[in-house]
C-alpha cells in the first residue's frame, strides 16, 4: 500500500473562496472547543428571541388590544419548556454521543418509519431556520434602515450564499467568523434588559413608539384557543435546541460531556434572553408592526435619551441582524450532517454521504442553501408568512426523540441496570415527550390551515422518498454483491469497436490507432456523426488518408438523429444485445466559439446517453497527442475496483480480454478505516490489487497518478483505465456521480484512455 499526499488541484476561485483541501488526519483539529462550539450550534436557539415574543405578541393583538398582557404568562409557559427540553437533550447527548439526534435515537428504539418521520421533520425545520431566521435578520436592518426595506428578498438570498461559503471553508473557520456577532449579541441584548430593568425600577423607562402598528381585534376578552396558538407562535423560542445533539461528533473530547456543557448554557442564556425581551416588551407597551420589530421598539425605549444612546441601538440591531443571520449557520450544521447519515444508512442519495475538501458535508450544505433560497422567493422572504410553516416538524421531532429515550431507559432496566439510577431520567424525558407533545397537538390544531398543512404533506413526501431509496439501494447491492458460488466471469474482447468520427484531425487519428491496439481481432469501423452537409467532405478526406484503415459509414436516416440516431444504429449493425461492443470517442481541441460550444454540448449528451446502455463500453481519448502517442504499440490495463462486486469483476473481466496479463487494479481508500476494509476483499480481486490511501479523500488525482506511474515506466504503452458504472433504468441519478471527477482528471493525461464499462441491473 502506499499513500499520496499530493494536495488536490483545484480552480483559483474556488480555492480563494472555500480554502485549500484539508487532509483526513486534520479532522481532529477542526473538532470544535465549547466556546466556539457555542456560536455555531445555538445562535439559532439564541436568535429565537429576537422574534418569538413578536410571534405571541401577534396572535395576541390581532384578538384583542387588551390581550397584550397575556404576552408574560404565555412566556412563562415557553420558558418552562424550554428548560425541560434542554434537560432531556443533554441525556440524548450522553445516551448517543454518535451524534445523530432524534433521527437515530427514533430509529434505534421506535423502527424504522420514526426514525425516517423524525429525519424529514428536522430536514424541513432546517430548511425553514435558514429562511426564518435570514428574513427575520434582514428585516432587522431594514427596521433600522428603512430605505433597504425593497431589498429584502436580494439581501436575504445573499447572506444564504455568503452562510453557505463559509461553511464549506470549515467548522473551525465558521466557528471564528460567527463567534463575535453571536457573543456581541448575548452582550448587547443582555446588557439592553438588564439597563432597561434599572431604568423601570427607577421610573425613567419610556413607552415604545410603534410605527404603522398591525390592526388589533376588537373583542373584550379572548379565549383559551387564542392563548394557545399564542403559546404555539412562543414556542419558536425552542427551534435550534436539537442542534447540538446531532452534531455531538463535531466536539472536541470529551464530545458528551462538552456538548452537555454547551447545551446547559444555550439553555440557561435563551431563557435569561427571551423572558427579559417578554419582560420589557409588557412594561414599554411594544406592539408588533408592519415596519419595525418589537425587539427593534423595545431597545429604542431602552437606550432612548441622549445622543450616545442610539449608538447603543444601532449596536443591538447591527448584532441582531448578525445573530438571526448567522442562526441558519445551525442548520448549515445540522443538516448536512443529518442527511450524511441518512445516506450512509442508504435513506439518502450516496452523494450527500461523501465529505469535500474542507472536511464538511459539502454536497449538504449547497442543497441547504439552493432549498432555502426558493422557499425565500417562494414566500418574498416575509417572515409572518414563513413563521406558520416552522415549528410542526420541530415538535414533531422533539417528541418522537423524546419518546425513544423513554424507551432507551426502560430497555435499560429490563437489561438489569438499578431502578434507583433510571428513575429521575425517565422522568425528565417523560416529562419532555409530554410536553412536546402536547405542543404539536396545539401547533397542528391552530396553525394547520395557515401553513402547517404543507409541512403535514412534505413530511411523509420525504419519508416515502426515503423508503424508496432505501429500497433501490438495498435491490442494487443484493444484485451486484459477488458470492462465493458465482461463476467467474469470462474474458472476451469487445466484438466490435466503432469510432465516432465528426472531423478528421489528429484527436480522430490518434483514436483510430487507439481502437486498433484494443481491437485484439475485433472489427474496428468508423462512423460518421457530424452534420450532413460536411459528410463529403469528411469521407473524401478519409479515403485520401493512408494511415487511416478502417472503413467509415454514416447513419442512414431510417435510425434517426443525433444520440438516439447513433445508438440505433449500433443496435442495428451490431450484436449488442449478447456481447460488448466499445465507443471510441474521439478528443479535438477546438478553438472557443459558438459552434464549438455547441459541438462540446452535443459530444456531452451522445456520452451521457452511450453511457446509460447496456453492452456499449465507452472509451474517451484525452486531450493531450503529443509525439509519444504515436510510438505506442500495446496497451496496459488498470481497473479501478471501489469493491470486489459484480460490476468491478466485468469491469476487469473486460480489461483483462484486452490487455491479458498486462493488467492490475487500483482501489483508493480516503482513510485507514478505508484501507482496513479493502484489505478484507482484496484476495477476491481477480488481478493484483494496490491499495492506495487518499488521505485528501481525493479519487481523481490518485487515480491520474497511477495510470501516469504505469506510462512513464512504459514508454511504448497506452494505459486504459477501465471504470465500471451501473445502469439502471430508474433512479439513474442516484448512482456514478464519482465517474465525472475520473474523467476530469485523466483529460489530460497522456496516453491514457478511460474506458467505462456498463453493468446493467434491470
């Protein structure tokens, strides 16, 4: 075994914008220390307060202008679960240090069906932070700057795009560029209430100025239903809490006990912050607007008075607007890691399972960012209108959570462990699965026809989706896993290979040469997929051209145009439906322009469309013709084998028919855990195996390395590469995503060939 350090190339852009690659190895590093830990996962929880007073506040007045008392009761009873669901998370936390949160705790003690419900749950409520919590900080400026109020929806999909940028540099470099604004608004805030108790103690405390205040109700007295959906809109003070739960593996050690800490202070700091802003809101008379955040009311009360004192209010909604901002940096957090081990799990896409180069679930974070985006433009980033669809799927999860730790403790107890030491936890998570139970009722019964129905039919969406996929992968595995029993594959050489012809130019020559070294007594034709009109052109050229040896044909009009037209007439001409048949694709530098573009398109779709047909191996020249390609006499054959499965095995079956002995194979593991597990099935590989450690995760470069080692200690070969790639007729998109990045790296590598064969699952 041997293991490439070699930093991954990558654009000047991206690597200005996400940061050089970070090895495996550097993963301990990027582990989070609580006072960082902090600013990251609970300034979602800690923003809350920003608007969960104004959310209560809303169903209030709208009831009643008289109602707005009830604001500090309500408030009360927030609270007081807000401190019981914290309580039962921190033994989440120690219970299953793994991380994972409800969709594992769920799915571990209550089945699969839980555990997928309180996934797509926590899915949609991250979703939702993002979009709640940058509309509600945009507004937050624009309260204080009212001139940007016709900027909100640009400004709002701009921070997404900035929160998704930083978190793909990393979880160190997002926990230092959010800590100042989430510490300066704990500071500020908590300053602001404690300055504004003084000053109604000492009576110099003024009213808030409400400006373009919302319609209040006319009723003299509400009712029980009122103060519910009120108590519901206040429950928005618990979003985010789960957060630090599912991301226990991003702590340093030891990872429970210091997410247990963090998770103590989120608790004990939001209380303090949302009973303080309930507090002032009662006592300055805020009343929730069209223009200005009560929040935004309650601190111009507060600091108003000499000059100095709006410096103190500029303060506090700068910081705000950076914590409600920076509070979808929880679900940035959360999200992907959650859909990673849905995927690893086989619930997801495989992609969303794969960490970029900055040790983060990269793929995650950008679908995070393009979901929230559309529901920002879907709603015109308002977040009256969001705030309905946001806390079904929060309670949902925190009960289905709570109701497995209930079990996980009683489990314990059948397994023999005291009573004594049980007792007080299956107390407080009883306490939280009631609790939070109770809360969703309230939450489905009063906001269901003002948005939470949405979220009613998006859950189960997901949850099916996920069975599906579930379901794919599982028939996918079972029928390309190898067994012992099998009969080993036969080597046969492809029994025709055709080479795509639009030009005649050194890339078609070089493709031709190609084809004749692999053919090993196979039939080698040429077929004409340019344009019509220059068809004279082309083959007048071609039959002047003594190098070029092979007949060339053209598609008769009866199989049609463009892929379909080419594929038909592979069909037609060739025995593809009971042997391997090789597309030779040629390679041309074309000059930038419309046509070539145009050509680069359509040579992407013919690729894309051989590659999703049964029987059709497909061999793509490189770039790169320099004088060396033309002394080549042989070829050399390197299969890469992610395992030793079905598809590998004729992957190799293939390369060995065309180059026998001279053929090997690679597997790159991206970590040792990696390298251990390839070890296992590596005598079932049927030529030599070399296990190459990525410690960049990297499959590209290693890859290029290996086939450029065989090449320059060869003078006289070609080196092909040969892929295996699962073709599926449904769910097409949920498999090969790791061929792209092959191809991108061996484009230019000289005399290289990448040959994808297909495995057909039907």
């Amino acid at each position: 075994m041997r293991v490439i350090y070699d930093i991954p190339v990558r654009g000047k852009w991206r690597q200005s914008l996400i940061g050089v690659p970070l090895p495996t190895g550097a993963l301990e590093e990027e582990l989070l220390p609580k006072r960082l830990a902090l600013p990251i996962f609970a300034s979602d929880a800690l923003s809350s307060v920003a608007y969960a007073t104004e959310a209560a506040l809303v169903v209030l007045v709208v009831a009643s202008a008289t109602s707005a008392k009830y604001v500090v009761p309500v408030s009360i009873a927030v609270a007081l679960l807000l401190a019981i669901v914290v309580a039962s998370y921190r033994q989440t936390v120690h219970a299953y240090p793994q991380g994972g949160g409800a969709y594992v705790v769920a799915g571990d003690q209550l089945g699969e069906v839980p555990g997928l419900i309180a996934a797509a749950s926590l899915l949609v409520d991250y979703v939702l932070t993002v979009a709640v919590s940058v509309a509600a900080g945009i507004f937050a400026i624009t309260s204080a700057v009212s001139w940007l109020s016709s900027w909100l929806l640009p400004l709002s999909l701009l921070a997404v795009v900035f929160l998704a940028l930083v978190n793909l540099r990393g979880l160190r470099e997002s926990g230092r560029a959010f800590a100042l604004p989430t510490y300066g608004f704990i500071v500020l805030l908590g300053g602001t209430i404690l300055l504004g108790i003084i000053r109604d103690i000492t009576g110099t405390l003024p009213h808030a100025v409400t400006h373009s205040p919302i319609s209040t109700g006319t009723a003299t007295t509400i009712g029980i239903l009122v103060l519910l959906r009120a108590f519901a809109s206040g429950c928005s003070a618990l979003t985010g809490v789960e957060a630090i739960a599912n991301g226990v593996q991003a702590f340093r050690q030891p990872q429970p006990k210091n997410a247990a800490t963090t998770l103590g202070a989120l608790g004990a700091i939001a209380i303090f912050l949302f009973m303080g802003v309930t507090y002032l809101a009662y006592v300055t008379h805020a009343m929730p607007s069209g223009t200005e955040s009560v929040l935004s009311q309650v601190t111009a009360a507060v600091w108003h008075g000499p000059a100095a004192g709006r410096i103190g209010y500029y303060l506090v909604q700068v910081f705000t607007f950076g914590v409600l901002v920076l509070a979808a940096n929880t679900a940035f957090q959360g999200f992907p890691r959650l859909i990673g081990m849905m995927a690893q799990s086989n619930h997801a896409p495989k992609l969303f399972q794969f960490v970029g180069d900055r040790l983060v679930y990269s793929n995650g974070v950008t679908a995070l960012a393009v979901v929230s985006g559309v529901l920002l433009i879907g709603f015109n980033a308002s977040v009256d209108n969001l705030i309905h669809l946001y806390l079904l799927g929060v309670f949902l999860a925190f009960t289905l959570s709570q109701v497995g730790m209930v079990r996980f403790w009683l489990r314990k107890r059948h397994d023999g462990a005291a009573l004594a030491s049980l007792a007080w936890k299956i107390v407080i998570n009883t306490a939280g699965a009631v609790a939070t139970a109770v809360v969703l009722v309230i939450i489905l019964g009063t906001k269901f026809y003002e948005g939470a129905w949405m979220v009613t039919v998006t859950i189960p969406v997901i949850v099916v989706l996920s069975m599906i996929v579930h379901r794919h992968y599982a028939r996918v595995e079972s029928l390309k896993d190898a067994s012992p029993d099998d009969e080993p594959e036969q080597s046969q050489p492809p029994s025709a290979i055709t080479v795509l012809v639009d030009r005649l130019d050194e890339g078609t020559a070089a493709a031709v040469q190609a084809a004749h070294l692999i053919a090993q007594g196979a039939a080698v034709t040429g077929l004409f997929v340019g344009s019509r009109s220059d068809w004279e052109s082309v083959s007048d050229a071609w039959r002047r051209d003594h190098a070029i040896d092979i007949p060339l044909s053209r598609i008769p009009r009866r199989d049609g145009e463009g892929p379909e037209g080419v594929i038909n007439h592979l069909r037609r001409t060739t025995d593809v439906a009971s042997s391997e048949v090789l597309v030779v694709l040629p390679s041309h530098n074309r000059r930038v322009s419309h046509s070539a573009f145009r050509a680069w398109r359509e040579y992407r779709q013919l690729r894309s469309r051989l590659l999703r047909q049964p029987n059709i191996a497909v061999a793509e020249m490189p770039h790169s013709i320099s004088g060396a390609w033309w002394e080549a006499d042989h070829v050399v054959g390197l299969v890469a084998m992610a395992k030793a499965n079905k598809p590998s095995l004729h992957a190799a079956a293939v390369a060995c028919a065309i180059s026998g002995d001279d053929t090997s194979a690679v597997h790159i593991a991206g970590s040792e855990s990696a390298v251990e597990a390839a070890e296992k099935w590596r005598d079932e590989a049927p030529v030599h195996l070399e296990i190459i450690e990525s410690p960049y995760r990297d499959l590209g470069g290693p890859l290029a390395t290996a086939v450029r080692d065989i090449t320059l200690a060869d003078t006289s070969a070609i080196c092909l590469l040969v892929v295996p790639e699962i073709v599926v007729k449904k769910w097409r998109f949920l498999h090969n995503q790791r061929t792209s990045l092959i191809r991108r790296a061996l484009v230019d590598q000289e005399r290289a060939i990448l040959i994808t064969v297909p495995y057909t699952i039907s």
